[in-house]
C-alpha cells in the first residue's frame, strides 16, 4: 500500500484496482486501518477516478476501479 504520491513519484499515472484486493479491506476497515485509508485516498479524489466497473449477471468478476492520480480525469 502506497500514498497517491509514492506513486506519481515512481511516475505512475493510473492505478487500477480490483476488489480480489481492496474488497476484504473495505468490507472490514477496522481491521485493515492503514490499507483501509490508503484506499481511501485514491478512490475518493474528486473527478480522478472513472465510474466503478460492476460484474453482472452475464459477466461475473471482481469490481474494477481506475483512478488517475496526477489529475482529474477530463
């Protein structure tokens, strides 16, 4: 788990995360504070991250979400 800015010092302009990594963390956050809140840090930057990918009945998987982290998605 790393800080938006660990990343974007390593050069990295997008993250994508899938629930099979984040879901058991935000499903218990109290047992997982610091990976909790660095989830947290990416997922919520306003207008840095595009509508959350939902399995569906005819496709199932994990949820996807992909945030850009050095500015607002345009």
């Amino acid at each position: 788990m790393r800080t938006p800015e660990d990343y974007m010092s390593k050069g990295t302009t997008f993250v994508v995360a899938s629930s099979d990594a984040f879901g058991p963390v935000m499903e218990r956050p109290s047992e997982h504070a610091a990976e909790y809140e660095a989830y947290q840090r990416v997922f919520n930057q306003t207008g840095h991250c595009l509508p959350v990918i939902q399995p569906t009945a005819r496709i199932s998987g994990p949820q996807i979400i992909i945030c850009r982290l050095d500015s607002p998605i345009q």
